[in-house]
C-alpha cells in the first residue's frame, strides 16, 4: 500500500490546455494540490471538481465561495491569483511527468531509490577513522595539538602550519579551566 501512495506522490501534472487537471484537487503545482496548500480556501471554493480550463482564462480566476472572507483568507486567495497568473495554456494536451527523474518518465528503479530513502545520505571519508584527535575537545596543551598537525593537515590540506601554530598560541593564552568543543 505504500508504494501505490508513493507512486501518487511522484506524479505531477504538467499543465498543456488544462482540459484535464483539475484545479484545486490535482497536483500541477508544487508537492502537493491547492487543496492541500490552501485548505481553508478550498473548504469555501464552489468549484472543487472545475478544470484549470474552466477556472483560468489567462487574465481572471473565476471562483465563487459559500461565504465572503477577509483578512488571512484574503490573502491566501491573492496567492493563489498570483500562482494562477504562471499558468500558461497552450495547445497541447496536459500530461502526467514523473518528478523522481530527470526526464519526467516513471522508472521502477526512481520509485525504489524513493521507498527506500531514509534522509540519510552516506558520506565515507576512508582516512576519518585513522585520525588521532580527541572526540570531543582539543587537546590542553598546544603541543599535543601540534602532534596531531599531520591530521588536521589530512582535514584542512589549505591551513599553512603557521595559522595552526597562531590558533594554538590563542588557545594556550585562554585560561586552563576554558575548554573548546568541536
């Protein structure tokens, strides 16, 4: 089941003549439909169901409510106004493109790399685990902190030993009881 929500979240609609997309229940815009973005909106809209054809003639936004609105809601309705001026109806028909591809055509392999993400992108740096620094603080004196040089030049191959050396003097300057983290 969540693999078929996952295929209706990666499709999207690229407006042609807009015969048939539905304006606010369809996903043309964005991640989501209008609905979802301006929910408060669409519980007063009249025409739900209407095509961006029916709605949009290039210049006006022909919408009606149950009940007229101020304030907040106002200005939602003048975002979406704006959002509905970047329609551009052409002769074309609308099409459905896959948003997981660079082409806009739907893989199976696209949908599984989306199943299967877990927000966490894996970073291997092979010399990381070989350093000799210290976890969580710099060392308390600059002499331990110029042993471990060759890391920090493994880390910061830019830094000249010379601007190690100052920051260390800085360091040493401090009072004992300061302790710097990482």
């Amino acid at each position: 089941m969540f693999a078929v929500r996952a295929v209706k979240f990666g499709f999207r609609w690229k407006i042609g003549n807009g015969q048939k997309v539905k304006f606010w229940k369809d996903n043309w815009l964005g991640s989501s439909s209008l609905a979802i973005q301006f929910w408060d909106l669409y519980i007063l809209v009249n025409e739900k169901t209407k095509a961006v054809a029916d709605l949009w003639d290039g210049e006006s936004l022909k919408c009606t409510f149950r009940r007229s609105f101020d304030g907040v809601l106002y200005q939602a309705w003048l975002e979406v106004i704006q959002l509905a001026y970047t329609i551009r109806l052409s002769d074309e028909e609308d099409e459905l493109i896959w948003q997981f591809n660079s082409n806009g055509v739907y893989s199976s392999q696209s949908l599984y790399k989306i199943i299967n993400f877990r927000g966490i992108q894996q970073v291997h740096f092979s010399g990381l685990w070989g350093l000799k620094i210290p976890p969580r603080e710099l060392g308390t004196s600059a002499e331990e902190d110029l042993e471990t040089w060759g890391n920090w030049k493994l880390l910061c191959p830019e830094m000249k030993q010379s601007e190690l050396s100052d920051a260390l003097e800085e360091l040493k300057r401090r009072s004992t009881s300061e302790v710097i983290f990482l």
